[in-house]
C-alpha cells in the first residue's frame, strides 16, 4: 500500500505531501490537482 506521496515541482505542485489511508478519496472543484496527483503515481 502506498503511505504517501510528496509531489515537487510537479505540475500545479511545488511542495506537497499527501498521506493515505486504506481508502482514500480524492475530491475537489475543476482545476484543483486531482488528475494531477493521480497521474503522478
């Protein structure tokens, strides 16, 4: 399982740790990161 991820530099990103748990939920307004965060994995 994937604890968490540190994105830097990465797209909208530069500085950010995200921590997971066994389920995760990834939500927001259009623009925000979500595809970004799962493209980064």
């Amino acid at each position: 399982m994937i604890r968490w991820l540190r994105l830097i530099n990465f797209k909208a990103f530069e500085n950010q740790l995200f921590e997971f748990k066994p389920l995760t939920l990834l939500s927001g307004l259009n623009s925000t990161g979500k595809s970004s965060v799962i493209q980064s994995l």
